[in-house]
C-alpha cells in the first residue's frame, strides 16, 4: 500500500458514518486500520520505524510483554547475547505493525504488543531450527558420514553474468577506497580490529572512532594493490540479488557456480589465491561517515568443500543497499494532487561478471568509471542539454558525454595510485597505456554498452603525463529500447 494511499484510508476512517454510533465509530476505526508486514510499508514509513524501535528497545518491549506470563530468559534460554540482539533486529524487520496518526497528517507505524510476540517467536524458532541444522551437519561430519544436501539449490543466491556496479552519483565509491563523506571501504591493520569490538559488525562512527581508523588505516598504494575490487563487486551482486536485508547480513552460494560466472574454474589450482584475495576483504571495513556508521565488510563463516557451499556475512554491503534503495525511492504528488512513487535506478548492469578475472585492475577500474559516466549523463540530447530549445542542429539526437582524463583518474583510486608509486615519468606513462588500452578492449568484450547505447563512438586517446587535461569523447542517440541482455552461451 502506497503512503497516499494509506493517508486516504485513515482520513476515510476518522470520519463518522450516517446512523452510526460512537462505540461502532470507534471499533471500526481500530478494526480497520491498515496493518502490514515491515517489508510492505512504504520506504518513508520502514525508515522512521527503524529510528524510532532500536533493537534495545524492542528487548525491553518483549520483556515487559512476557513479564507477566513468561520470563523472557526461559524463552531465550541457551542463546547468546549478540544472537538475542540480531533476532531483536529480525523481529523488528518482520513484524506486522499498524498504521494510525500519531499527529495530524502525520502516519506512523506502531507495533503492539501481540506483533511483536508473534514476529519474535517465529524469529526463535528460526533461529532454534538453523542450529539444530548446523548440529546435524557438524556430527555428520565427525562420524564421516555423508551430509545431506540441506541447502536447496532455490535458497543459494546467485550473482548472474552480469555486475551490479553502484552508477548513484552520491554512493558510486562505496566499494571503492576512494574516501568521500557518504561511503567508502577501508584496510585496516589487524591491530585496530583487537581495539575495536564490532558487536552484531557494525559500531558507530563519531570523532573518537574517526581517529582510531586514522590511526590504523592502511592507504598507500603498496598496500592496497592486492585488494581485489573487481571480486568484491561480484560478492556485492550475489548480495543485491537476495532477499535479506540487512537484519541478517548473511548470504550462501555455491562455490563452483560463483565462480564460474566470472569465468573463475575453482578446480584448476587457484582456490588459494583466490581464498588469498577474499580473506583479505576480512581486514577491510565499510565507512558511512553520514550515516555515522563503520561496518565489517565481509566475513567467512562457513566453507562447506563437500556441498560445494559458502556461507559469508556483508554487514557493510547489506547496510549501503538499504541506503541506497531508500534514497532513489521517490515519493512526491503533483500539482494536480497525483501521487508518483517510483525508484530511480542506482546500478550500472551494463558489465559482465567475467570482467572480475582480469589481472589488469585499473583498467577494469576505468570500465566501472566509464560506464557509470554514460549511464549518469542520460538520455536528453546535447541541442536539449546545451543550447536554446528551439535550436536546429545538424546533429538533433546526439548525446555527448565527455570527461577529462584527470578526473577519470581521481575517480579510480588503484590507477590513481600506481602512477603516484612510479618516480618517472616513462613509467608513468607506461601504466596509463596498459590501464588505458585494456579498458577500451574491456568496454567493447566485457560490457554491453556497444548494445545498449546507439551508434556509441568513442576517441579511444591514450593519455599521458603531459596531455592529462585533454578529454575522452563519447557520442551515441539514445537507448536501444530492443536491447536484451545477454544469455550465457553469448557471454562465456
């Protein structure tokens, strides 16, 4: 049910009926009061009931509830602390809540006390079922014997043949390590994780936390190179693509099939590089200065090598999405009263998932750059965009996107930093070239922005130390409203 949509029912409600009396008023008023699950309430409403029920106080709130009959402890006995406050968290984001006025104009959502019971008891018999499962599987093992396969294939998340590479102007560095104040990621040194306990992987971000990742952070170029961007995307996709928000933080894939979609064969010797690369994901964090938050970027938690399954844990990433899908969802009515409610797209699909097996990182760096620069400068030709309406032009349908090479290279951090790391200017150059020629074949092998954009042409310069301020070109007219993504068989 949309807000208006939601306005028009409570403002019908507080009307009183012909014939009716006060008491039938009243009973209907409360009977009929729109009540929906968290995950149906609009965006606006999701948000408010996130800032308002903190975990701690829906802990208190199901305490007072049970006090009376049943001590909570007895329900919750033999579950740890932390998992008491992620099931608070999962009770919060499942539970029915009604919808009323808590001022005038003003809807709210309000969880009483037998949703709350409800939603939370079903949170514990989740919970209590997932570790009898894990019990099961773990003296399977020790006996030798063979598991079952618990996992069915329709609950494994897949990431697809295709990456989601966040294209929003604001959140577009929130995998990269390009420090800015809305999201970015950060390696760590081992040290500031025994500093720091990340309770349920997320702490707040004030002035005293800023100073300890100050402290501990790791940014120069040597450090940072072996950070695989690229692979994390593709562990960002599998995480879009699921159903869990971020009460859960938790997703499952199966290794071959993961894999395979970036044309990664685990069975061809390099699972220890490529264990390597994830296990260094574990020493970074996610930084939310404006949501005031710092986050656990990816955790392993379980390796199951005979299922074939993994099971990791992206509080960072699951937060940015909830981020990033409450921020494009737009909510607004026209002059004429018209509610428009709609999501602006804030991903780029555009490049394929093989793209995460290339060895050259900036160049798949300048890809990201690229195509969320096309995607970003839209649609309305340049006679539209630049000059007069009424303007005649050779060129009516022509859309221009041009950026300069300096600022494609202070939006790419890794590129950024190799040609700093050089001392020469040969060497330099050097690594613009390779960077530079291997994104342009990318852009034409890797992505479909040859299919998606018509007739794109583009100056595919090579730049150098010298000719920096000089600009990359791209022209094309419009979207290919036949475009269809790519099968399988037309990728690998």
């Amino acid at each position: 049910m949309k807000l208006q949509e939601i306005k028009n029912r409570l403002e019908d409600l507080a009307q009183m009926r012909i014939g009716e009396t006060y008491d039938d008023y009243a009973q209907r008023r409360w009977d009929d009061l729109p009540r929906m699950p968290f995950k149906k309430l609009p965006v606006s409403l999701q948000k408010d009931v996130r800032e308002r029920f903190m975990p701690e106080s829906i802990l208190e709130f199901l305490q007072t509830c049970y006090a009376p009959h049943v001590p909570f402890e007895t329900l919750t006995e033999g579950i740890p602390e932390d998992d008491i406050y992620m099931l608070a968290v999962r009770t919060r984001n499942t539970a029915v809540y009604t919808v009323e006025y808590e001022s005038p104009k003003q809807p709210a959502a309000m969880l009483y006390g037998n949703h709350a019971l409800e939603a939370f008891e079903k949170a514990v018999d989740e919970y209590r079922e997932n570790q009898k499962e894990k019990q099961e599987r773990k003296k399977a093992k020790e006996q030798g014997l063979k598991p079952q396969q618990r996992q069915r294939a329709s609950n494994l998340v897949s990431a697809g043949i295709y990456q989601y590479v966040i294209s929003d102007k604001t959140y577009q560095y929130g995998l990269s390590t390009q420090q800015n104040q809305h999201a970015y990621i950060a390696l760590m040194k081992p040290e500031f994780f025994k500093r720091l306990d990340f309770a349920n992987g997320v702490l707040t971000f004030d002035q005293e936390i800023a100073g300890i990742v100050k402290q501990y952070k790791l940014g120069k170029y040597t450090d940072i190179q072996d950070l695989d961007l690229p692979l994390l995307t593709q562990f960002y996709t599998a995480a879009a693509k699921s159903n869990v928000r971020h009460d859960a933080f938790t997703i499952t894939v199966s290794i071959p099939l993961f894999f395979r979609e970036m044309g990664i064969e685990m069975s061809k010797g390099n699972a220890p590089d490529i264990m390597a690369k994830l296990h260094s994901f574990e020493h970074c964090v996610g930084i939310m200065p404006g949501m005031q938050t710092i986050s656990k970027l990816f955790v392993i938690l379980d390796m199951d090598m005979k299922n074939q399954t993994m099971t990791f844990a992206v509080p960072y990433i699951m937060r940015l999405l909830e981020t990033l899908d409450e921020k494009n969802h737009i909510e607004k009515t026209t002059k004429q009263g018209k509610l428009i409610d709609y999501r602006k797209p804030y991903h780029n699909t555009l490049v394929h998932s093989n793209i995460a097996k290339e060895r050259n990182k900036t160049a798949v760096e300048l890809v990201y750059a690229i195509t969320n620069g096309l995607l970003q400068r839209g649609y309305t030709p340049d006679c539209k965009t630049y000059r007069k309406r009424d303007a005649v032009t050779k060129y009516p349908n022509r859309i221009t996107y041009s950026v300069k090479f300096t600022t494609l290279i202070n939006d790419t951090p890794l590129l950024r930093g190799r040609i700093q790391s050089y001392e020469d200017t040969a060497n330099k150059n050097n690594a613009l070239r390779r960077a530079f020629e291997k994104a342009y074949q990318l852009l034409e092998e890797k992505t479909d922005a040859k299919e998606w954009f018509i007739n794109l042409k583009y100056n595919a310069i090579i730049p150098t130390m010298a000719t920096l301020d000089n600009e990359l070109i791209f022209t094309h007219e419009g979207r290919n409203g036949d475009y269809k993504p790519k099968k399988w068989g037309e990728v690998y």
